[in-house]
C-alpha cells in the first residue's frame, strides 16, 4: 500500500512538472521578414545637368565672285563648357525625351584665305533644342539625339599680312611689305547668329538613383550667311559646322 501511495505521488509530481513547464515562455526566433524588391530603376523625370568637351571643324568661305566656288576651308578647335536641362519619360524599356542645352564655347581657328587677305572665326557660344529617344537596360542608357541649333559667330578679314616683313606676290602686285597702317579701311570684324540643325548620340549610366554620367557625340550644321558687301572683300558667303565630343553629369528629380 505504501508503495502504492508512493508511486502515486511520483506520478503527480511529473505530471504536474510536464504542465508547469508547458506554461513557461518558448524562446523560439522571430519569423524573418518578408523580402520586399526595391521599385526597378526609372529614367523617368526632370533633369538639369553640367557637360564640356572639345569642338572641332570650320568656317568655309566662298569667293566673293563665284558664290558657289568653295574658296577655304578655315579649321577650328577649341573647348566649350555648359549646362542642359530636360525632361524623360520611360515606358518599358523605350525612354523618350526633350532637353534644351546651352554652351560658352572658344573653339578658334584663323587661315590666309585669299593671298593677300587673313582671316580669323570664333565660335563664341552655341546650343540647341532637341528630341531624344533611347533604349534602357535597367540603369544604362543608349540614345540618340537631334534638333533646332543655333549659335553665335565671329569673324576678322583684313588686307594686313599674316606676319611682319610679308610680300605679295609678284603676279598680283610689285612687291611689297605692308606696314601695319597701310590699310586701315581693310581691318573689318562682323559677327553673327546662326541656325540649323544638329544629330548625334551617346550613351549614359545611373550611378545612383538621381545621378548619372554621360558621354556624347554632336555634329551641329549652322546652315549658310550671305554677307553684303566687306570693306576690302566685298560680298561673300559662309558656311558653319561643329562636331562635339562631350561628357558630363545630369541629376535626376
């Protein structure tokens, strides 16, 4: 009986421990998050950006008494540095856009056109307002670009030789070394502002959800100028051309 009575107790006592432990606190880890992917990359909103680079090509001139006689053409070089700003919209992987840019250029150059005349051009400034169109993969970017140009030129045609102690040739007059105040009447400058058209591309990366870095190619036509009567040259017509490299940084709104 005692052992009975025992046995009893012992069983109790376990019974109850097994409860008892049931009720205590589990320490079991919290469930892990759900996993949630970050919204793809859009190239879609505005965009102000710095760019520059370096601009070569030229000036061509015609004579003034065949208009449709190529006379020289006056190479250029130089660099130019500037801003654009525009808007993108993306739409699966086609991105569409516009943009306006704006450049302070000093891309120079300077020939003997004629034997006796010298002359110097400056593209002073230039920019345009373009239409773009680009296919995206994910954060890169490739495009092309083209649109309305514009731009500011200057020109110098005098009768003065490219150096000191310069002669004209015999077969277009005697001899002769023109000092610097020989022809003051034939120093002229004139400057003026052009338009056309430009076409080009590039490629551009997202560093950063707002930041991105581009490289470009432009070739800018200016169209022609019909000039009236120079003091020393008479009428005359030009040509204007650019092509740009460039890079530069755009932040993304």
């Amino acid at each position: 009986m005692t052992k009975l009575r025992i046995a009893c107790l012992l069983g109790a006592a376990t019974v109850a421990g097994a409860a008892s432990a049931a009720d205590l606190p589990t320490h079991k880890a919290a469930p892990a998050p759900a996993y949630v992917a970050p919204p793809p990359f859009s190239w879609t909103g505005f965009f102000v950006g710095l760019q520059g680079g370096y601009a070569w090509d030229g000036e061509q001139i015609y004579a003034p008494w065949n208009p449709n006689a190529l006379q020289k053409s006056v190479e250029r070089s130089g660099g130019f540095f500037g801003g654009q700003a525009g808007y993108n919209y993306q739409w699966g992987p086609l991105v569409v856009g516009v943009l306006g840019e704006y450049n302070a250029a000093d891309v120079t150059g300077s020939a003997t056109v004629w034997p006796v005349y010298h002359t110097t051009n400056k593209a002073e400034d230039f920019g345009s307002i373009d239409g773009k169109i680009g296919y995206a993969i994910d954060r890169f970017l490739v495009y092309g670009v083209g649109g309305f140009a514009m731009g500011d030129f200057k020109h110098t045609i005098s009768m003065y030789p490219p150096s000191p102690g310069y002669s004209n040739p015999s077969y277009l007059y005697p001899s002769y070394s023109y000092p610097s105040y020989a022809y003051p009447y034939l120093n002229y400058s004139y400057s003026a502002f052009q338009t056309g058209y430009t076409v080009g591309g590039g490629v551009q990366y997202a560093f950063w959800n707002n930041l991105s870095a581009f490289v470009e190619f432009r070739y800018y036509n200016f169209g022609d100028k019909n000039w009236g009567f120079i003091p020393g040259l008479g009428p005359h017509r030009t040509k204007e051309s650019l092509s740009v490299v460039k890079g530069g940084l755009a932040y993304q709104f």
